[in-house]
C-alpha cells in the first residue's frame, strides 16, 4: 500500500503540538485515489509525530500564512469525524 500524504495548518507553535496522543484535527488529503478529490478536508482523530517515520502516512505542516516546513512528519489517522451536523 502506498503511503497517504496529508497536510494541516498548525497556528501555534510547533513545540507545543502534542505529539503521541490522541488529537483532533484538520487535514487535506494530498493523494487521494481519484485526483478530483486533491485537497479535499475531513476532520479527524489521529496520532502524530515529528518523526517521519514513526506512522505509515506523511503529513505536511503550514504555518499560518502557509509556509511549508521543510520536513514533515507522520500521522496515523484514527477516524473520521462528523463535526458538521445535519439539521
């Protein structure tokens, strides 16, 4: 199985993103199956790590303007989550 590549924005700084537990948050898939769905959000619960290789899939880190960092980090995406109820 190929590895996922995701990215998110982190708006604090990045020593004070926990790492290893469990988290909530915003992520872009960057490789999805069909690339109409390039970019494409979902809300999540996931694992990450500031080492590339401690989970399966990449995840890219932007700053708040959208500055790519220059190495990224892994993720292990937990579930999906429905945060925008229907009325």
């Amino acid at each position: 199985m190929a590895k996922k590549e995701y990215d998110t924005f982190v708006l604090t700084d990045l020593a004070l993103v926990p790492e290893e537990q469990e988290l909530e948050l915003i992520v872009r898939d960057r490789t999805p199956e069909d690339r109409r769905y390039k970019y494409r959000s979902a809300y999540v619960t996931a694992l990450i790590s500031k080492s590339e290789s401690k989970y399966a899939d990449r995840l890219w880190i932007r700053l708040g303007r959208g500055q790519l960092q220059e190495k990224p980090w892994s993720i292990k995406i937990l579930k999906e989550l429905n945060k925008l109820e229907k009325e």
